[in-house]
C-alpha cells in the first residue's frame, strides 16, 4: 500500500510540471497583458513598456520560466502582477470555499442520485424510470449557469427564501448554511445526474447475476438483497464515476462560483483570465491538475475498502 | 411513527436555526455596490485608472479642485483641498491656497503642501504615473509655505485646473503613507477622502470605512462594500433581492424599462456617454481614397446604431467628439443617408461594384456593432468577415493594425483635447512608442489635426482655443479617418432608500460617486 501511494505521488510530479509548463506557455500565448488590467486602454505604448519592466514581464520568456520554475520548487507560487499579493494568500483564502461547495455538491448528488439510481433499476422499463431517466438527462444537459439562475429566480426573488450572492457572515453557521444551499443545489444536481444514471446500469448488471438470482431463490428478501448483495457489487463503478466527476464538480464550481459571487477558486481563475495575471492563472491551474490528481489516487485506494480482491491484487 | 415525530422536530429546528436569522439587524449603515468587473486592479490613482477601480479610488482621494459632486462640468470647478487659487496674468504660475487641519486617513496627520508637492512629482514621474505626459508642461511645483504650492508652467495647457482636480494624476497623497508602504501603497492606499480603505479581498470585494475627521463632516454611511461581480444577471438579482444597494447596469433599453418596473429599484441614464466610432484604417486599400470614406459615411444610418441599444439611452453622435465634453461642437459636415451617392462615389473611385476588407477582428462588447456595419455596408458591396475573440485580445490586435474597420467606444476625461489628441494626434498612432488609440493612422498617411490640437494645447485664451478644437472637429468630418455612430448612456440602478445628497446630472467615476452626504434612508 505505501509503496503504491508514493509511487503515484512520484508519477505525479512530472505531471503537474507538464501542466505547469503547457499553461505557462498558453496563457502568454493568448493576445493581451496585465498592463491593461492596471492602467487601462488608453495609456501611451511608452507607459505600458515601463509598467512592463516593472512586472518584469521585459525578460526573455525563458527566464521568466525558469524563474517562476525555481520559486515553485521552494513552494512559492510568486505573486499577483497586479495587486503583489502573494498566490498562496489567494489560494488559502479561495481553496476552503471551493472544497465547502464540491464536498456539499457531492453529499447532495449522493444522497439524492444513488437511491434514485437504485429506484430506477428496481423499477426498469416503468414508467418512474421513463421519467427518472429523463430527469437525470436533463440534469446533465442543462448548463449549469442556466440552472444557477432559475434557481435564484425561483428561490430568491419569488419566495424570498435563500440569499443570491456570497458565502454569509463569518463565524454564523445559520448564515453559511442559508448561503451554501442553493449553489450546492445546482452543481450538486450535475452529480446527482451522473450517479443516478451510473448507479442504474451498475444495479441492473448485478441484478442478472447468478449469485442474486440465488439470493432471491433462497427467499431472502427484496430490501436485504439490494443493500447486501447488489449494492454492495454495483459500487465500484459508482465510485469511479465519483471519483471522475469530482475533478468535473469542481471544473463546473467555476461559474456557480461566479454566479453566486462565492470566492473560491473558480471566482480567482476568472478574474486572473480577465486581467492576464499570468502567475495567478498558472499557479491555480496547476493546483487543480494536484486536486484531480489526488481525487484519482483517492478513488483508487477506496477501491480496496469495498472490494478486498481489489486490494490483495 | 416515534421516528418520524422525531424527523419532523429535528427537521423544524434546522429550519429555525438557518432561517431563523434571515432578518438580523444591524445598526452599521452598509452600502453594498455590485462592480461590473472581476477584480479592482491597484488602489494607486497616478497609475491606475479602470471602470472598477475608479468609484473606489474617488471616495478615498480629493484633488486640490473638484468636479461638483453629480456634475462633469469643467467651467464649474469647486475648491476641494484648496480652500481658493490664483493665476498670474499670462496664466504660466498658478497658486494654490490649502485648507488647513484636512487629515489623512489611518492617522497619518495633517496635509500640507508637502504632501501637494509630493503628489503632483509623483504624477509628473514616467516610473509612477501613467498620466506623466500630462505634466509635461509643467515647470516647478514648490510649497511657499505649509499651506500654500505654487505650480510652474513652461507654456499654457489646455486647463490647468484638469490636472490638479480629483480624477487621476491630480489625487493628493500622504507622502508619509507612500514612503512607509512603498510599492504596497496600491493596496494601501491614504488619502483625503470621505471614506478610508479598510480591506481587499482578491477577486471579491473592498470595504472602505467612513474617515470620521473628514473636513466637510463626518459621512452618514459607515461602511462601503465594493463586489466584484463580472456577471450582469448576478448583480441584477442581488439588486432585486435588496443584496445590493447599487450596481452597473446593462446597456439596453429592454433592461431599463424591466428594472423601471420593479419596485424599489430607480435607474439612472448618465451622460457623459461612451461615443462609439468606426475608425478607418488608412493603411488599409482603398480606405486611403476619400471618396470611398464618403460613400461608406453616406451608407452608415446612425438611427440603426442608437437602436441596438435603444433611443432612450443613446443620443446622436454628430462629432468625433462626445456632446457635453469642453471645446465640443455639432457644427461640423454631416453625410446623410443615400445609396445612390454612395454608390456614385464608390464609382469615382475605382470601385463600382465594391471591395472586400478581409477579417475585422473584435470582441462581443463590438459585435452588434460590427454587424450592423457589416449589413450596412454590404448595401454598397464593401464586405468583410467577423472574427470574435476575447476583449483583452481585440485590444491587442487592433493595435497591431490587424482590421480595415475599428469599431471602438470610449468616454474619456471631459475636455476635447483628451478626445482628439489620443484618437487624431499623430502622436497617438498604434504601434509607435507614443501610440494610444489612433487607430486610423490619421496624420500619417494624410495630413492631420495635430497643428490645430498642439496650437490649442497651448492657447491662453479660452475662447480661442475652444475655436481651435472646433476647427479641428470639422476637419476630421472633412477628411473622414472615422465616423461617430453613437453615443450610449452610463446605466447604473439604485434601491429607492438610497439618499445619493446631491443632485445627478452627470458622472466622471463611472459609477455612483459617493459622498459624505449619501445616506441608507
């Protein structure tokens, strides 16, 4: 086991620094600097190549390279060009918030998506199945800026229930709840989606298996065979499926995040895009290819807690 | 049945305790203002100069004159840090005469001319300021006394007045601020203003506190929220919701009669507008022939612009010049709509049945414009294709002389020299080292207005140098490096509880300027 885990961190690392490299190049690729994000559009060339020097943006591409290289090595991930706050700062205020909502995104879609996955496939060819599938491909296809905004119509300007925008007052649990329900809702909706679907066709192919057909001839009861014996069975798909779309979950927190004016990960890419703040974007990029990376490692190893022949081989 | 009771409770609870606080009372006044921008960008007002920053940046500074609060009008400047000014005759020395006891934020003392004189260096130094050039002409600046600078000019300026006002290069700072922060100013920023900078959270929100010691009064809000929030529908409902007090407002008739509707809400249409022009590049063959400017001014129907976005909250836009701005004028050449001209003039030119420009590369912000160009312009066989890429991209290729057709809105400090010089100067052409935003090459490729902007730059007498500007305006209709299709309104809505404590005719930040008299009724 321990050698297994450092191994996949070890494989980790040239991974995160091809990463790191690809969107370092990208990102300088793309037309326009983080001069304009300071001084505006309509200051003379002259200025722009001061304000430049002074980001040291004048150096050769390679050295800013290896520069920011070396400063990531030391786990300093530099610092904005624009305001000079430090990324790790930024971070360490945005990541807790973007962990908050995919944790609660992901507690909503399996707590609504896997039962309904296993109701849809208790049920097969009904019509709450018809209808299940339905929903849960409408859950998939709907954007989620499109559901984001019905929800606020919905429930924040129709009925007054739930806030529009932010996280709630700091150190008022009641505050952060009411703030976290809706955007929970609709990325958790996405999950919800996925799972339901997965954990359908997962049931349904443990369902054919000989072992229950058994289970149901020895007189065991309906209730006990698909907690027991299929669900059991049909989990490790469900959890790889999990385990992938987190890394989605959080890929799609961006515009929930933007949408809600939640801080977070999401809201401080955004921003860095807009005004090409070039260590931001690469930096905080670089962490989301470690959290997907970590999930990854994450669901592989739970693999064993379920299924122990997943362990000993 | 025991469990579901026992569900039922512990359901009824959570739903007290998370909405159970859902109407807390605060007794701090808050105004919550919704920015149309992802982030502030730097506090520092010599350097910095965004449609996000600036609202922020007008509460924390004064300049030694000002606008009057709600008014844009150069010829109606009021005393701010200086208590009242003279000028030598031939209008080369000025003196400033400074209040005394105006405090700065965060207790670092009294403002003195020290502070004048350190402010204005600073403004005038290519290393700190982005409006250097302005300065130029500056001479000497020397503090007489504790309380009184004086300003030397090596020749006349446009207006001395917009250099030492509270926008930009002219925003008076604590010396001893920026000497203890050094480049961490930007995000500490000290000044004068009614309100003092508290806290920056990145690519979310700034709070600024009331200054208690404010010299005109204590303000009667105690805290500004400033959150930046890029997307238009999130700011709307937040508004709606009473999350916010004031937001930015989306340019469109549509959105003004739908927020008109809704109660509690007031909106505000603000000139000065964004004038939007389509500059013609004349690098490009054939736009150098002024017969083929012509016919294309004789195809573009204003009315068809001001429609996109809606009559109520577009004007005319007749100048290169935008109305209101000081030195503007109407009287220049117009071009009315006729095919038949066009076509004729297409003809003289060489070009009966039309050209092609290739690619104009722009960003949605342009699109519906570009498009109704492209429509228009079809009328007469002139055809081009859109390329969409990001805002920050279009900024720089339309630098790098990538279109024929520039579609391009701006509002720029009020005064017609700002207008002309960094859209019709030579100076100003993309791509040389001066270069700002003339995009045509106007003055370049053919002969200019820059005798006529440097001649009034420089003019002691008002009048004559308003004649000047207007001489200048009807030569670019005359030689056509562009053509002004509109002038659109600055939108923003309000809750109605919201007392602003002056009267709005007009705005410079961009935003609702907020004084120490605005109060949360």
């Amino acid at each position: 086991m321990f050698s297994f885990v450092t191994r996949r961190l070890l494989l980790a690392i040239p991974t995160l620094w091809i990463t790191l490299t690809v969107i370092f190049l990208l990102v300088r690729v793309i037309p326009g600097d983080p001069t304009a994000a300071v001084m505006g559009s309509y200051v003379s060339e002259e200025n722009i190549k001061t304000l430049k020097r002074q980001m040291g943006l004048d150096r050769p591409l390679i050295v800013q390279y290896f520069d920011y290289l070396y400063k990531v090595c030391q786990l300093d991930f530099g610092k904005s060009l624009i305001t000079g706050v430090p990324v790790m700062k930024e971070i360490k205020t945005a990541l807790p918030h973007t962990l908050e909502l995919t944790a609660c995104s992901i507690i909503v879609g399996m707590l609504t998506g896997i039962p309904l996955g296993l109701l849809l496939a208790m049920k097969r060819n009904s019509l709450i199945d018809y209808l299940g599938r339905l929903f849960s491909l409408g859950g998939i296809s709907f954007p989620v800026f499109y559901s984001a905004i019905l929800f606020i119509l919905l429930f924040s300007i129709r009925l007054d229930l739930l806030p529009t925008m932010g996280v709630g007052k700091e150190g008022n649990l009641a505050s952060r709840i009411q703030h976290l329900i809706l955007p929970s809702i609709t990325l958790g909706l996405l999950m919800m989606s996925y799972l339901t679907r997965i954990t359908r066709s997962a049931t349904l192919d443990v369902l054919n298996e000989d072992y229950v057909r058994t289970a149901y001839a020895k007189g065991l009861k309906g209730k006990k065979i698909i907690f027991k014996h299929v669900f059991k069975n049909a989990a490790i798909p469900v959890i790889t499926v999990l385990g992938m779309y987190t890394g989605i979950l959080i890929g799609s927190s961006v515009i929930t995040e933007i949408i809600f004016h939640r801080p977070g990960l999401g809201s401080l890419i955004v921003g860095a895009m807009l005004s090409r703040d070039y260590i931001v974007i690469t930096s905080v990029m670089t962490l989301y290819a470690a959290i997907v990376i970590l999930i990854n490692l994450l669901t592989d190893l739970s693999y064993g807690l379920i299924d122990p022949r997943v362990r000993l081989s | 049945m025991k469990h579901l009771k026992l569900i039922g409770i512990f359901i009824l609870l959570l739903w007290l305790f998370i909405f159970g606080f859902h109407g807390q009372a605060f007794c701090e006044k808050v105004l919550r203002i919704g920015v149309k921008s992802g982030d502030m960008g730097i506090l520092d007002p010599h350097m910095s100069a965004t449609t996000a920053n600036l609202p922020i940046m007008d509460s924390i500074f004064n300049g030694l004159v000002r606008f009057v609060p709600g008014t844009v009008d150069l010829e109606k400047i009021e005393p701010d840090l200086a208590e009242r000014w003279t000028a030598s005759p031939d209008k080369k020395i000025w003196t400033f005469y400074l209040r005394k006891g105006v405090q700065f934020h965060q207790g670092f003392g009294e403002m003195t001319a020290e502070d004048v004189v350190f402010s204005l260096k600073k403004a005038a130094a290519k290393e700190t300021s982005a409006w250097w050039s302005n300065y130029l002409p500056v001479d000497k600046v020397e503090a007489l006394d504790k309380y009184t600078v004086r300003i030397t000019f090596k020749n006349n300026i446009p207006s001395v007045l917009a250099l030492v006002i509270n926008n930009r290069g002219g925003m008076v700072l604590s010396k001893k601020a920026v000497e203890k922060h050094g480049d961490g100013f930007k995000l500490n920023p000290v000044g004068t203003g009614p309100f003092a900078f508290e806290e920056y959270v990145p690519k979310q929100r700034t709070i600024l506190k009331a200054h208690p010691q404010y010299f005109r009064g204590r303000p009667k809000i105690d805290k500004i929220i400033y959150h930046f929030m890029p997307v238009d529908q999130s700011r709307e409902m937040a508004l709606e919701k009473g999350e916010l007090d004031m937001i930015e407002g989306t340019k469109a008739e549509w959105w003004v009669n739908k927020m008109r509707g809704t109660k509690g809400i007031l909106v505000d249409a603000l000139p000065p507008g964004e004038l939007t022009v389509v500059h013609f590049n004349l690098t490009k063959k054939p736009l150098e022939n002024l017969k083929v400017r012509q016919a294309m001014a004789h195809v573009l129907l204003r009315d068809e612009f001001r429609e996109v976005y809606g009559k109520q909250i577009t004007e005319d836009a007749l100048s290169p010049v935008p109305p209101g701005y000081l030195g503007y004028t109407s009287d220049v050449k117009q071009y009315e709509y006729n095919i038949e001209k066009a076509k004729a003039l297409l003809k003289e030119a060489g070009y009966p049945n039309g050209f092609d420009l290739g690619k104009m590369v722009t960003s949605t912000i342009y699109l519906s414009s570009a498009e109704l160009l492209q429509q228009q312009l079809k009328k007469i066989g002139i055809k081009f294709e859109i390329q969409i890429v990001d805002h920050p991209t279009m900024h720089k290729m339309i630098r790098s002389d990538v279109n024929a057709l520039i579609p391009y809105g701006a509002a720029r400090f009020p005064i017609a020299d700002e207008y002309l010089f960094q859209f019709y100067h030579s100076n100003s052409i993309v791509g040389r080292p001066t270069g700002i935003t003339n995009f045509s090459h106007y003055g370049e490729v053919i002969p200019g207005v820059d005798d006529l902007i440097d001649a009034a730059s420089v003019e002691p007498d008002s009048e004559k140098q308003k004649q000047l500007w207007i001489r200048a305006q009807q030569k670019i209709m005359q030689d056509l490096p562009s053509y002004s299709l509109r002038v659109t309104y600055v939108l923003f809505a309000r809750r109605n509880n919201i007392d602003l404590g002056y009267d709005l005719k007009s705005n410079i930040s961009l935003h609702y300027q907020i004084t120490e008299k605005t109060d949360i009724k």
